[in-house]
C-alpha cells in the first residue's frame, strides 16, 4: 500500500515526499514536519507496535518522535509522527564525529536508565526470531561481514547459539533501542547533541550489550573511528568483548 492509496481514500493529504526505505517493508514519507511510515495489512500489527513505542518514549526525558495520528484501513495503516530535526549519525561530518560519539554515549545511557518500560525484548524471542530466519534460508548477506558471508548461516546461528549460556548468565537488563544504528540517531549539526532517536519498532527490555554493540560496530565500520570515546561517555570504557562479539553476529541473523 502507499501513500497515494491512503490519501485517494480519504486518510491523507497529497503532496508528500517518499524518503529512502529502511530494511522493513514499509513506505516513509515527509511533508514539512510530519513523517509518515505506511505498511500493508501483513504489517499492520508490527507498525501498531512501534505507534506505541514512540509514544512511550514521547513522555519521558530522551528525545524523540511524538505520535500525531494513527490511520488504519483495510488496505494497511500508517503511523503519523512529528520529524526529529537535524541530521542522521550516518550523515555527520568527519570533523565532528568526535563530539557526537559523545553525546551519543550520554544519551544511550540515558535510554538504557529509563525505569518502567512496557516492552520487552527477551533474548530467547531474539534467538528464536534469528532460528527461524536461519531455517528459511533468509538471511542478508548484505549485513554480514565479508567474513561471516563466507560461512553457512547454520554455522554462523551455532557460534550464538555456543555462548548462550554464558551472555544469559551475565545479562544486564536495560530499556534499549533494539537497533541503535547511526541513521536512527539524529544529531543537531551544530551543537552534536542528540535530537532525538527514530525507528523504535525493536525497543524494550533487554540487555544492555545489545545496544552497545551495533553502535560500537557502527562506529568503527561507518565512521573508520575507534568507539572508544563513546563507551567512556556511556561510562563503560572496558566492556565485555565477548558479549559485544555475540550480539554483533545475532543481530545479522535477525532481519529475514
């Protein structure tokens, strides 16, 4: 379903913008200050989820999206939300990634200090969703190394699946973005703070590791910098190798 759809029927008004599709299969579109993420009916539930996460996430001190309106039909639904100003972490000069790792390490702490978050992401849902990706041959060879792109996705889920007892024994619980990648953070070009976090359809509970290691593999693979500097402003300068080395390679395995 897209945009034109919705507004020929009567949800929408013309004159938007398609922007660039993210790894879900839905459609995002701006017009001024609004962003608008439609989806079919196969996606309805999921877009749902995410509406709530934004919204939760609209009241407390870590900026943000705030939900505008919600429009469903029988053809699909789509999310209306106010824009988060600035620019995307991927899109942040090489001149100033050192003041952004910075901040971004602040405000990850930030979201990973919230208290009572209703969403839940447990590893075992995560691992299950990675086993069923696995199985139905669907993994992305573009999010894996080009290393790992030379091991059988079986091999690959069985290495996870080696150091499961040890990152559940350790776990540390946190409210977490689920996928803390540069474009879902956007930076004000001028002062490098956050201005607000996009994409929440994966946030919940869960460990904090999770995070910690999509945006350090981030830093070092988009930006060529060593994440050094934003593990000390998240105030964790010596972090667990291991756990970061096991979320790195469940994260891929996830997205089929």
């Amino acid at each position: 379903m897209t945009l034109r759809d919705l507004w020929r029927s009567g949800l929408l008004p013309s004159e938007w913008v398609p922007l660039e599709d993210g790894e879900s299969d839905t459609s995002v579109y701006r017009q001024g200050d609004l962003i608008a993420k439609c989806c079919g009916p196969a996606g309805v539930e999921e877009l749902a989820a995410e509406r709530d996460r934004v919204a939760w996430l609209a009241g407390t001190d870590v900026p943000g999206a705030a939900v505008v309106d919600w429009l469903e039909s029988p053809d699909g639904a789509c999310l209306l939300t106010t824009a988060v100003p600035g620019i995307p972490g991927s899109a942040v000069p090489e001149r100033s990634r050192g003041a952004a790792m910075v901040t971004l390490g602040r405000t990850i702490r930030q979201l990973h200090t919230l208290p009572d978050c209703p969403f839940e992401r447990p590893l075992a849902e995560v691992i299950a969703t990675a086993e069923d990706v696995v199985r139905r041959g669907a993994v992305n060879p573009d999010f894996l190394t080009d290393e790992w792109r030379q091991v059988p996705p079986a091999e690959l889920l069985a290495r996870v699946l080696a150091e499961r007892a040890y990152v559940e024994f350790v776990e540390d619980l946190a409210v977490c973005h689920g996928d803390a990648c540069l474009p879902n953070v956007f930076f004000d070009p001028e002062t490098l703070e956050v201005t607000g976090l996009i994409d929440l359809g994966r946030l919940g509970v869960a460990d904090r590791y999770s995070d910690l290691a999509l945006a350090t593999i981030q830093l070092h693979d988009e930006w060529s910098v060593d994440p050094g500097p934003f593990l000390t402003a998240y105030g964790l300068p010596d972090p667990d190798q291991r756990r970061l080395d096991f979320f790195r390679l469940l994260d891929p395995l996830t997205w089929g």
